[in-house]
C-alpha cells in the first residue's frame, strides 16, 4: 500500500509498484484534498491535522478488508501511515517510511531538529495564504532541489497548483504544525526509515529522532538529494528498500 | 439535557461492558460529521469533526479486525486506553445520528444484552435526538452573536419585561457599558449620560417626549457632539414577537459622513466666492432634452457677477432663461453645437477670436470662449471680449505684410560713398550686413573689409579714384562679424555738374554661388585623391590585376600580375591576353570575351591555366567584367587572376590520400567481419533434450563485445551465461573470448562453477579494468540443476532474462529475473549473489544482451526496457520458438533496419 504526501500523486509509484509489486496485490490511493481525489471526502475540519488522513486511511483499509499490508509511505503520507499503525498494529505488518517527519519544528528544550522555528513555520503558512501561486513556484524547485535537473522542480510546481489553494493552505498547515512524537513509540511494525541528502523540509536528524523513538526501525540515508528521493532516484530507493520488502512478515530486516 | 445523555450512556457501558461510546451526527458535509456526545466525556470533544464510516450492521458486535477498522477510526484509537478488540455501530432510527460503542484489552463474548438494547430504544435515541437540535440551536445563537459584535453599528435589545438590555460591542463602547447584558436602569443612565453631552439637547428631547407618547413609536435623529463621534446617528424601533415586547436601538457613528459633508458645503462656498471673484464671465449651462433624449437647448444654472454685467441682468432674471433665447446668434455661430460636441464627447472646445453677436449692446464683438463638460447634463463656460486685441493683431499684420514687400523688392544693396564714408544706403543693407541702413551711414567702407583683401581694395579704390568703373568678387565683414561674398560693381558717382563727387558701389551676395563652386572644387579634389588611392591598391593589390583593350593587349598591369608571369610591366603591356593563355584554354576564354562584347553578360569567372614567361603552366581562376561607354561599347576589361596552382596541387594529393584511406577502412572492415566470424564460430549452435536451447549472435558493424555459451557441465547441471565487454572493435571482442576460453578451458573448479556469484567473483577478480584497457564487461550465467528444476543464477549489471510460463490454459504470465549486482571489473570489492527460480514446467526462458533493445526507433527516441519487455512478452504467447520472430519485430522496429551493437539472444525451452 503506497501512501503519497502532499503535492504527491499515486503517480509518483510507478517505478516501485513495479520493481515490489510481482505476486503481490498493490494499493495506490489519492490522498484527501490533493488533485486526483473526490473534493468532496476533503474536510477543512477533519484534514485540519495529520490524524485526518490516518482516520481515511484505516478507514479506507476497513472498507477493502485490508489486514497485514507492507505499508510505504513519503512525506505527509508516511506520516499518516505511522499514526494508523500505532493505533492499529494489525493494519500493517511492515512500514517504510520515507523523508517523512513526526514535528516540522524545532523543540530545543527537548534536543529535537525538526528544521523549521515558529517563525518559519508561520511565514511559510502565510505566504502560502497570500498568494498560493507565487510560493509554489519558490518552494516547488526548492524542495525538489537537484538544480540540474529543473523538469523535477517545474513538475512539482505544476502538481502544487493543481491543487485547490484553499484545500492546500489546510493541509500544510496540518503537516507543518502536528507534533506527534508521543505516538510513534508506540509504533510496534517493523520499520524501516529513508532519508535523502539536503533534504529542505525534512534534515536528517528527524531520521535518528525517529530510529530511535520506533522500537523495531532501521534506517538508510540515501545518495539522492531533495524532498522526493523515490521521483528522482527511484532505483535508489528500491535497492534500499528491496530486502526489507522481501523478508518474511514475521522476521527482521 | 447532554448530563442527562451523558448518565443514559454510562448506564449502557455497564450493562454492556464496553469501553467506550460515541453518538455522532452524520448531518452537515459529505466529508465530515460532528460529535454529539461521547462517554467517557473527555475522550472526544462534543462538536468536534467525526471521520464518516462505512455502514453499520444493525446490532451486532464486530470482533473482525478489518470490519472494526471500518468503524473505529484512528484518531480515536490513540485516544483508548488500550487495543480495540470489538465495535458496534448502530444507526439511531429516526435521526442521521450513530451509536458507537468499543471494547477495549480483553475479547468480548456475545451478542448486546436485551437490557442494553431496551436502553437504546428507550431514552438514549430520543435524548441523542434532542441533544443533537440543543446543539444546532446552541451553534446558532452563538454565530449570531459574533455577527452581531462584528458590527460596526451599535445594538441594543431592551426587554422591559425581563427587565435586561442585551448590548452588542459597538453600542457598549458608546454608551461605556460592559457588553452582554445590563439591567434597564442601567442602559437609561447611560443614554442620559449620552444625551448630556450632546450639542443638539433640545432636539433630542423631542424625540424623547414622541417616545414617551407611544410605546410602538418609531424615532431616528442624529446626536451631534463636541468631540468624536462627533456624529451619531442614533434609531430606535419597537419590536414584538410572540408574547414578548421589546425595544431595538441603533447607534450609528456617521461622524466620517457628516464631516465630509461638511467640508463638501465648505468647498463650494469657497467655490461660488472664486467664481464671483472672476474678471471674465463665467455660467453653468444645463442641457434641455426632448422626448427622445436630443439636447435642444441650455438654460443658465448658475452665472458669476462678470456674466450678469455682461448681459446687463441680475442673477435672478437670468437663471432658469434659455441660452437660445438670451442669444441670437447662439445657433449661427455654431456655438450651440460646439457645446453638444463638449457635452456629448467630453472634449474641451477652445475657440479663439470668435465673432458674436452681442444682443445686449446690439454689437458684434470677437471673443474667446472656453468649453467644458462639468458633468452628464452640466457644462461650464467663461468668455472674454477680444475685440481691441484682435483689431491690433489685424493692424500689425498689415503693415508686416507692406514692409515686406518693399524688402523682397529691392535684393541689391546700393550705396554712396564719400571720403571713404557711407552717405547713403539702399534698405536692403539689412538683409545683406544685417543693420539698417543708418547704422551702417557715417561708418568707413574699409571697417567692411577683412585685413587680407585690404590690399586688393585699396587698389580698386585708387582706380575708381581715377574714373575708372570696377567689378569682381570682393568679401565684406558683416554686422554680426561673419564674411560674405558679394559681386561689386563701383564706379564713380558725379553730380549734377558732372564733377566726380564719391563712389557709387552696387553689390548683391553670392554666399551660395561661392559655396557651391567651393563645393565642386572639394569634390574635384577628393575624386583625385580616390583616383591616386584606387591605382595604388591596384597596383599593390596582392592578386594579380590588369586592363585588358578589347583586342586582347594588356594596357594596365600591377606588381603582382608581373610576379605571377615573370614579366616586367613594360613587356608585358607589349603582349595580349592569348600570347599568355596556355592553348588548351584559349577557347574557352575567347567564347567568354565574345559573349561580353555582344553584351550578352557583364562578366564571367573561370579557372584556366596560364603559361609563365619560364615556361611552366601556372593554374589560375580568372575573374573578368567590362568598363562601357556610353553607347553600351566595350572600353576595357578589368581582369583579376589569382594564382591557385598551390590550391590544385593540394586537391590532387588529398585524393591519393583518401583512397589510401578508403582502402585502410575496407580493410579494417574485413578484419572486424573476420573477427565477428571467429567470435560467432566458438559460440555454441543450440542444444536440445531436456532443455532446448536456441541461441542467435547477430554482431554490429563495428563489433561489439557480446559472447555466450551454453553446456551440460555434467549430467544434472547445464550451464548458460552471456557476457557484455563494454567498448567497440577488436579489443572488447578480444576480452570476452579470453572470458569465454578461461570457462571454457577448466581453469575454473567444477564447484566454482556451479555456483554463478562464484564465477563472478573469480572474473572480477581476473579481469579488473585497469588491466584490460578500461574494458569492463556485464554477465548473466546462471546453472541449471534439472534434477530439482532449479535455475541458481546471479547477475553482474546484465539486463534481467524473461521467464515466461503459463498455468494450465491460463494466460502467459512474464517475470523478469530483476535481481543485479555492479559489472565485472570496476571494482575489486564489488560483492555477487546468487538468487534461485524455480522452473515451471513449459517454461521459457529469454537471455539478451542490451544490443537488442538499445536501438533507436526514430531520432528521438530509444527503445526501453519496459517496451521490450511488453514486446517480448506478446511474441512469446504466440511464437515458440521466440527468437526468430523477436529479431524479425526489433529489425522491423529500427529505421536502418541493423542492429546498434552487438545483439546476442538465447532461449531456453524446459520440459
């Protein structure tokens, strides 16, 4: 089951679902609110946290009679993944979470990195509120980064503004302002933790937190660079994640 | 009533044994419904967003995980004290309200108890549905109040029975009282408070006494203050519904209006006192339309003091009159329609020195008028009387026009002259020296003459002095300073006596005359400067240049033709162009000269041969046009012949060379065919018995590095493998039959063999690429052991073989064995494993090197792996065997038709 962030599509799989999905049945959904999704499933109210598209997605795994699924999530959508799991252990028997964050900000009481102060993280919401187009096409190359390679960065740019604004300032308000590092001890799948170089909203200390925090994670720091290492470097991201795939549900990596 | 819900939902968790219980509304948005109680109460806020589940099973306790996860969502599960074990989600009838109950730790036996169910039906549906309106009517009430302090008006609600004022945020701030609600007494206070402040009390207080005379009165005024708001204006309106008798005040601040007004008033008083204050009238036309909308008149709305004096009025005999009527002459003069122009168009008319005629003095009088649009159906216009400055205007331009006559008149300047002195000069002087003449009377002739021509003039004057008459050119000193040339005729002036009493001097200027002869001087010299320049670049030009006679004698040459020939210029201006010509290319320049001189062309260029004053032949290309007269004849050819023998010599040895070349080429061509032979000759022709096996070596022209094989290695084990030297020509084929002969020699243990990461590891170890001139190479090589039907195979960078297999008469299923490792020979530490397949019977397998889908279909485009693979994979379900009709597909695929690089294919065909 593939879980996308946000500004992602169920599009952005198709190198994995092909390299992972032999023999097996696999799962790509839109997630609420972004471009390809019914409009009308988007709730400002329930999407206004990351626990919104937890609920959609144990809810949508309940109504296929989903039991037991190697669940691969990026971003927001990892994320997601990771608090349907904590709530339900049976949902999933093993999680690959990519460039995905429990907190976006800094907590330096506690030693935490998430990469973004208060002040960050409200500029961010509010130039996304006055004028959506223009902080896509900043933010969209700077989170794809890979500089020499610009079509990355223009596609990112053109799928943040397929989205509705409105639906959009919601959502990353819900992703850049959720704290959920109490839930994800309680996380008890095997899991396994990607993460790219210069990643803009994501640094890689976020990983360790997270290595840490998970009772049965392992982790791999990849060669690519940017938000999005399964988009540019998708072999990379099935070479590191090939094995942990394929063991067997019950076993370790 | 939610305590009353809350106790009805803590009594069914004890009859029932859950956990945990949530009624939510389904009401509201698609995506979301809204929580209306839940127990225990501090597990979800009442109100908040509720996720909307799947459909609900009327009564029955879930305990299947994935059914439970239907229901339950997940931002409530974190919230529970432990794991869910069972759900129940109940749809209450009658209502868009569900029931859901959770189970929490332990397993749950059962189905609800009748106690339970009873407790449902009884109370907590009806009490859910009423909890559920309480909560709308709640959320209502408190939006309408956010409205109402959102207000920039003040609101009041007095209830006299109730005895309460309900005070929105504006009006609190007025009336400085705490918003919500107060007692009556304490809003009357207030407004009295109020009232003292005002300026306008008296006013007020009669709205006061129409209040006190009847409860339904409806009362408005503004409240005018010293201070902000300086303005308020404040309503109060009775209101009944029902039983109740209430009271509605209104408090608006219109002190921003007010003072805009004000300032408005103040404006146009300063405005009116402007106007009045005007020398030139000034009025306010409005327009007068028919029935169907034509303006067909003015009339005044408006006129300054200098308008009434202009028509000899007072202000009130004038407003209100029609422009038409008050002036004749309005339509005649087009001055009516220059108005609608304005009106309709918004353009300004400007009219100067119009002629008008002016009623009230029975006149006609010269005005300029000014036009302009004040608004829709407004124009404003001001005038002036021009009459004296229009007549002054006329006389000046007369007596212009008179003085300049007599001036154009008389172009020669005649003067007298006496003792050296002007006496008298002709008014033209002006013209010619620039001052009149009585600047110039009294002064000496001499001052006019420049210091250098003093000489001259002196000379003329002496032989006028002796009674002779002079003319010539002769430069004058100007008033301004500057030198003119003029045409002097003097001669002596005698009187009536005939005595000779001065000089009479008669000059006109020739400043233009002089210039443009000036000019043609300058031009004269300057074409002799361009003729001298011509010849010495002709003559120093670096390639051969002559003119040639229409005859064929040179008549001009330079140094370089001299050079080039190996004559001097006098001899060779004793030859013609033939003596020069080597015979064979006589005729073809005499062909090119006769159509030039039938004037069938202006020139042509050649390459010819020459012969040199020694006797060798010079190659040269000649380029030739003609000079003309005027009758279109031939003067003169001008030819320029470059010497290109170095040139042609150069061409000849460059074909010998690209021969050579050629035969190097066809000859490496046959040694890289001789090699594809060898190459293809060692490699095995197939197998068949238990596993089939086909295989097809197709090389490229410039041969690439492709080598396999396949053998039992004993009788439960076949071998396969193919290799992939990276590079083109000799050297990569050369490596991979060094690969091929090592595997094949026994240099390796049969236990290596059959273990494919072995072999890999060994030929890495063997063949790194510092040591084969940069050449690496990719291998699959896999081993098969029929007794188990097991295929054990590792891949070094080589693209994944395709296992093509297909269940009973069920469709053909293609699996690609994708596991690789890095190429053989990069790096000393690469690590190879090895994976296993299991072998279907009637399976096929398809190996490839990349030379059979690295090809390109068009310019743009390469073929993928993805589209061979679909390629393959549709083939393989009709074609068995598969390769011939493959390598027919990719030939018909490619634009040549050829094969990129090497193209190695194998198929094996299992039982």
């Amino acid at each position: 089951m593939f879980g996308h962030g946000l500004g992602g599509s169920p599009s952005d799989w198709a190198p994995l679902v092909e390299a992972f999905g032999f023999g097996r049945q696999v799962l790509t959904f839109a997630q609420s609110g972004s471009a390809e999704a019914d409009p009308s499933l988007f709730s400002a109210r329930r999407h206004s946290s990351v626990l919104g598209f937890a609920d959609d997605l144990g809810l949508l795994c309940g109504e296929l009679g989903v039991r037991d699924a190697i669940f691969i999530g990026h971003s927001m959508g990892g994320s997601a993944g990771a608090l349907a799991a904590a709530g339900d252990p049976g949902l999933f028997s093993k999680l690959v979470l990519i460039n995905t964050s429990p907190c976006y900000v800094d907590d330096p009481d506690h030693g935490y990195r998430g990469g973004f102060s208060h002040a960050d993280v409200d500029a961010l919401l509010d130039a996304i509120v006055r004028d959506y187009d223009a902080w896509t096409g900043g933010f969209g190359p700077l989170v794809m980064s890979n500089p020499h390679r610009p079509e990355y960065g223009m596609d990112f740019v053109r799928a943040l503004r397929a989205l509705d604004p409105s639906y959009a300032a919601v959502s990353f308000r819900a992703a850049f302002t959720g704290d959920f590092r109490k839930i994800y001890p309680r996380i008890g799948n095997p899991t396994l933790l990607l993460q790219s170089r210069d990643d803009p909203a994501v640094p890689v200390d976020v990983m360790y937190w997270m290595a840490k925090a998970i009772p049965s994670a392992d982790m791999v720091e990849l060669q690519s660079r940017g938000h999005f290492p399964h988009v540019v470097d998708p072999g990379e991201v099935i070479r590191a994640a090939g094995a942990f795939v394929a063991s067997p549900p019950g076993g370790r990596r | 009533m939610i305590d009353f819900l809350e106790g009805s939902l803590r009594r069914l968790l004890d009859s029932c044994g859950a956990d945990a219980a949530i009624i939510w509304s389904r009401a509201g948005q698609s995506s979301a419904g809204s929580v209306i109680c839940a127990q225990p109460p501090d597990l979800v806020a009442r109100g908040s967003a509720w996720p909307k589940t799947g459909g609900a099973a009327a009564g029955l306790i879930h305990r299947d995980p994935a059914v439970v996860a239907s229901v339950v969502p997940t931002s409530l599960r974190l919230e529970l004290p432990a794991a869910v074990t069972a759900a129940l989600s109940l749809d209450l009838a009658e209502s868009p309200l569900t029931l859901l109950l959770i189970w929490c730790g332990s397993p749950v036996e059962g189905e609800l108890p009748e106690q339970a169910r009873g407790l449902i039906a009884d109370e907590i549906a009806d009490l859910a549905r009423i909890a559920a309106v309480q909560n709308d009517r709640g959320r209502a009430l408190v939006r309408l109040q956010a409205v109402a302090d959102d207000l920039d008006q003040g609101m009041a609600s007095v209830d006299y029975a109730l005895d309460q004022v309900d005070l929105n945020a504006a009006a609190a701030r007025l009336l400085d009282l705490a918003p919500g609600r107060v007692r009556t007494a304490e809003f009357a206070a207030a407004m009295t408070e109020l009232e003292g402040r005002a300026l306008n009390r008296e006013q007020i207080a009669s709205m006061g006494r129409e209040l006190l005379a009847g409860s339904s009165a409806e009362v408005d005024c503004t409240w005018r203050f010293p201070s902000n708001p300086t303005h308020v204006h404040v309503s109060s309106r009775a209101l009944r519904h029902g039983g109740f008798s209430e009271r509605v005040w209104i408090f608006d601040d219109v002190s921003e209006l007010a003072q805009v007004l004000d300032a408005s008033r103040a404006a146009e008083r300063l405005l009116r006192a402007a106007i009045d204050s005007m020398i030139d009238p000034h009025a306010l036309l409005e327009s007068v339309r028919d029935g169907s909308g034509r303006v067909v008149d003015f009339v005044y709305r408006s006129v300054n003091r200098a308008a009434c004096g202009y028509f000899e009025s007072e202000e009130g005999d004038i407003l209100g009159r029609s422009a038409r009527a008050i002036s004749s002459d309005l339509q005649r003069s087009g001055l009516f329609d220059r108005y609608l122009d304005c009106l309709e168009t918004g353009t300004p008319a400007i009219l100067d020195d119009l002629p008008f005629y002016n009623q009230s003095r029975d006149t006609s009088r010269r005005y300029d008028i000014r036009v302009t649009r004040a608004d829709a159906n407004l124009i404003s216009l001001t005038w002036r009387d021009v009459t004296e400055r229009f007549l002054a205007v006329e006389r000046l331009t007369a007596s212009e026009r008179n003085y300049r006559l007599l001036a154009d008149n008389s172009s020669d300047v005649i003067a007298l002259i006496r003792d050296g002195r002007f006496v008298w000069l002709s008014p033209s002087v002006g013209d010619v020296l620039g001052r009149f003449a009585d600047y110039w009377r009294g002064r000496e002739l001499r001052d006019l003459i420049p210091a250098e021509d003093a000489a001259t003039h002196e000379a003329r004057m002496r032989a006028v002095a002796a009674g002779d008459s002079v003319r010539g050119r002769a430069r004058l000193i100007s008033a301004d300073g500057t030198v003119h040339w003029v045409h002097l005729h003097a001669r002596p002036f005698r009187d009536e006596y005939g005595h000779q009493n001065g000089v009479v001097a008669a000059f006109r200027p020739i400043d233009d005359e002089v210039a443009a002869e000036q000019v043609a001087e300058e031009a004269r010299r300057q074409q002799a400067r361009a003729d001298q320049r011509y010849r010495r670049s002709v003559q120093n030009a670096a390639i051969g240049m002559c003119l040639v006679a229409p005859d064929g004698r040179l008549v001009e040459v330079n140094d370089a033709l001299c050079a080039m020939f190996g004559y001097d210029a006098d001899t060779l201006r004793q030859m013609t162009w033939q003596e020069l010509t080597a015979p064979a290319s006589v005729d073809a320049d005499l062909a090119n000269v006769s159509s030039i001189l039938a004037g069938h062309q202006e020139s042509y260029r050649m390459i010819k041969q020459y012969v040199h004053a020694d006797g060798h032949l010079i190659w040269a290309e000649s380029a030739v046009s003609c000079v003309r007269d005027e009758e279109g004849q031939v003067e003169n050819f001008i030819s320029q012949i470059t010497d290109i023998t170095a040139t042609v010599q150069a061409n000849e040895r460059n074909e010998i060379l690209a021969q050579r070349l050629r035969e190097y080429a066809e000859r490496l061509q046959t040694e890289l065919a001789s090699a594809a032979a060898y190459v293809s000759s060692i490699m095995p022709r197939g197998l068949t018995g238990r596993v089939r096996v086909s295989s097809r070596y197709l090389p490229s022209r410039e041969l690439g590095g492709d080598c396999f094989d396949y053998r039992w290695v004993d009788d439960d084990h076949l071998l396969v493998y193919l290799i992939d030297v990276s590079g083109h020509g000799l050297e990569p084929a050369l490596v991979a039959v060094s690969v091929h002969n090592m595997l094949r020699s026994g240099s390796l243990t049969p236990e290596t063999l059959s273990a494919p990461e072995r072999v890999l590891a060994e030929l890495n170890r063997r063949f790194q690429m510092d040591r084969e001139n940069d050449h690496y190479f990719t291998m699959w090589i896999g081993v098969y052991e029929a007794s188990t039907r097991t295929l054990r195979y590792a891949n070094a960078a080589a693209p994944p073989p395709f296992a093509f297999s297909r269940v009973g008469d069920g469709p053909l299923t293609t699996i690609a064995l994708a596991a690789t490792d890095g190429p053989v020979g990069i790096f000393e530490d690469t690590v190879f494993t090895a994976h296993t397949y299991t072998v279907p019977p009637e399976c096929r397998i398809l190996i490839c090197s990349d030379g059979a889908y690295e090809i390109a279909i068009d310019d743009h485009r390469s073929l993928s792996y993805g589209q061979f693979k679909d390629l393959t994979t549709r083939l393989a379900a009709t074609s068995n065997p598969l390769l011939d009709d493959l390598i027919g597909a990719l030939h018909a695929l490619t634009p040549a038709g050829a094969f990129e690089d090497d193209c190695s294919l194998i198929e094996l065909s299992f039982d």
